[in-house]
C-alpha cells in the first residue's frame, strides 16, 4: 500500500526594479496536520462535495514567527499581519476576510491573500509550485517572519473556512517599495 508523505520547500526571494533578484531565504517546510485532514475528508468523500475547496488557495503573511514554536499540530499563524498591512497604497493583492479553521473550531476573522491560479503550476506529476507574489506597494515598511498555505473550505462548509496546511517561520525581513517579495513554495506529494 502506497503512502503519502507530503513535503515542501520555500523559497523567498527578492525582485528589484532593475530585475535583480536576491535569495533571502530557501528551507524545508513543516507540513501540518490541516494537510492531513484535509486529505482525509478529500479520501473518504466527507467534507466539501467540491474538489475546489480542496485547493490550496490562499496563503497569509505574518510577523511573529519563530523557529523553536512550530511543527505538525500548528493551525495557525502567530501574529499574521493585518488588512491594513496588506492593502498599502498601490496594493495589488487580493484579499479575504475569513474565518480560518483551528483545530476542532473556528478562529477568529483574519486576512488572507487569495493565490491567482496562474500562479499555480505543475512541477513534476508528484509536485505542485505556489508562487506567491507581494508587490512592491504591499506590506510596506512591515517587519515579517511567517508564512502558511491555506486549504480552500475542506470541511465544506457553506462559509468559506480555509485551514492550514503549511507553514514556515523565516529570517525575518522588513518589506519596503524597493523590491517585490515572491515566494516559491513547492509541495510534493
């Protein structure tokens, strides 16, 4: 019997107006246990009727990280960055409010960027590329350390509750209008 063992690497660079890029940060990932559940709901047909909702599809930013806090049972970011953050002057990002899923409940309302699908790409038959992209006008002037993918609604709900699938706290870096952040976070299965 074949099993899974789902593992990432992100990847954070920076890109420079000049098309300079600069390598910031490149590291394993931890995998969560959203991941697994929501694989089991996919699996055992529970959960969403809608393969959508099992995308990942979303992903969130924050500023709290750190690297002696985190592991399989995280469900959620330490500090994530608020909607403020996120939507400077300029901003091209899509974000959703939602109530994202922790543990048997539901956090409070946070800020999500949504992943465009175009960013979405197959690597290999057994891996996929989240390439998440922070303008130059977003996040401005903000201290940041933590990202995590989310799950699009795995539990089907009828509000949209995306959970947790991946996370990494990384080198900590202060975001500024000189440079867009992109983020290659890779999962294989």
């Amino acid at each position: 019997m074949d099993t899974l063992q789902p593992k990432g690497n992100l990847e954070i660079w920076k890109l420079y107006e000049d098309g300079t890029e600069e390598l910031h940060f490149c590291e394993h990932n931890v995998i969560t246990s959203g991941m697994g559940i929501g694989l089991a709901y996919l699996f055992t047909g529970s959960g969403a009727g809608n393969l959508s909702n099992f995308q990942v599809l979303n992903f969130q930013i924050g500023s709290g990280g750190t690297t002696t806090d985190y592991g399989v049972s995280t469900y959620e970011l330490k500090t994530p960055v608020s909607r403020a953050d996120y939507l400077t002057t300029g901003s091209e990002l899509l974000v959703e409010d939602l109530y994202t899923i922790k543990g048997t409940s539901l956090a409070a309302s946070s800020t999500l960027v949504r992943i465009p699908f175009s960013n979405i790409q197959k690597v290999t038959d057994s891996s996929v590329r989240f390439n998440l992209v922070i303008d130059s006008y977003s996040l401005l002037d903000k201290e940041i350390n933590e990202v995590g993918l989310f799950m699009r609604n795995p539990r089907g709900n009828p509000q949209t509750n995306p959970m947790l699938v991946a996370y990494r706290p990384f080198t900590s870096l202060t975001k500024t209008s000189t440079f867009t952040l992109i983020l290659k976070w890779t999962i294989s299965f």
